[in-house]
C-alpha cells in the first residue's frame, strides 16, 4: 500500500456497492424529472462521476469551484468562488454533489448561493459525512458514509492536492 496510508477506511467494494444504492434511490426521488447535477471542484469530481453514470434519469452537469480563506486546514467559513458556474440554475431541480461535509461551513456557503439563484429544487448528496466536527447545521438529503473525526483521502479526498486518485479511501498516516 502506499507508505502515506495508514488503513483503508472504506474499500473500492463498499464504495460502489453504496454508489449504486443512492443512485438507485436519487432516480426514483426524482422519477419522471430530469435533474442538474452541481459538482464541488476537485474533490467531488470522482465521486460525481461514478454516482451520475448510474443514475437512471436525464441529468445535466456543471462545477462549482470553491476554496476557503485562511491560513489553517480548517474551514473558515468565508468561502471564494473561484470558478463559478457556467449555466444558470433557474428552474432546475439542481442536486448539489460534494465529497465530504464535516465543518459543514463550505457547503452551508454554497447552498445558500445556489438558493438566491432560484432552483426550482435544491437537495445535497455527499459521499462522507463526519458529524463530530460540524460548526453549523446544514441539511443533506444523501449520505455515502458517516464517518469518525479521521482525516481521510483518496476517491477525490487529498491532502496537500494529493492521494486523490486512490480508488479507496484511506486514513492517513501523520
Ligand atoms: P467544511 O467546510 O469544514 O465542511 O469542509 C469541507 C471541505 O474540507 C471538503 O470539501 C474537503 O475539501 C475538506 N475536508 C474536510 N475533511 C477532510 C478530510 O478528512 N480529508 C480531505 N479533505 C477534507
Ligand atoms: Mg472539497
């Protein structure tokens, strides 16, 4: 394994087998709809591609790229665009697809803009939720995994931009 890994949290198994049970729900909440899918750059890109080709509804695709102010690791709630989106929102059953909430701060920024841009819908799906560290209440619809207060990567997860492109996710070794 790779010397940075301490242990595999979540395996490439457990992840498809649970990508394919919120699929298989997300279609059926939203049967007879077509949804918008808004994906958080990087981290949610894996995820989101994996989760969207096993969705059994049309399904439009655009990313939202976002990144805190400050100096630490830990969020500061101050959220910058920096790439924004390229289609309008509008009238759109838009489902919003992130990595990881933990803080919950970067996620609670960025539902709040989609809501002043008027979707006809909004609901959140994300892979890894960690409770034990949430600073403000924000509502997912769709959780991957709960997991414990463990810094995690792999499956679009990094650290320091690297280790995304591990198929599991794993806690790192500090
Ligand atoms: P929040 O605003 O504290 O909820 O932060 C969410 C963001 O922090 C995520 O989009 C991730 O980029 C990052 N993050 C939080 N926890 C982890 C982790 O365990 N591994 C990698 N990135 C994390
Ligand atoms: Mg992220």
């Amino acid at each position: 394994m790779i010397n940075a890994i301490a242990s595999v949290l979540i395996s490439e198994e457990e992840i498809e087998k649970r990508i394919n049970e919120l699929a298989k729900e997300i279609s059926q909440d939203y049967q007879g709809q077509s949804i918008h899918t808004v994906s958080v750059l990087k981290g949610a890109t894996i995820f989101s591609s994996d989760l969207i080709r096993k969705l059994e509804i049309p399904v439009t695709i655009d990313f939202i790229g976002v990144s805190s102010y400050g100096q630490s690791t830990e969020s500061s709630g101050i959220v910058r665009i920096i790439k924004d989106l390229d289609e309008t929102v509008e009238e759109k059953h838009v489902l919003l697809i992130e990595d990881i909430v933990d803080t919950g701060l970067t996620l609670k920024y960025i539902q709040e803009l989609l809501m002043s841009r008027k979707p006809k819908s909004l609901k959140t799906c994300v892979l890894l939720n960690k409770p034990d560290r949430r600073k403000v209440e924000v509502k997912v619809d769709y959780v991957g995994f709960t997991i414990p207060n463990e810094f995690v990567v792999g499956y679009g997860l990094d650290f320091d931009g690297k280790l995304r492109n591990l198929p599991f996710i794993g806690i790192i070794r500090i």
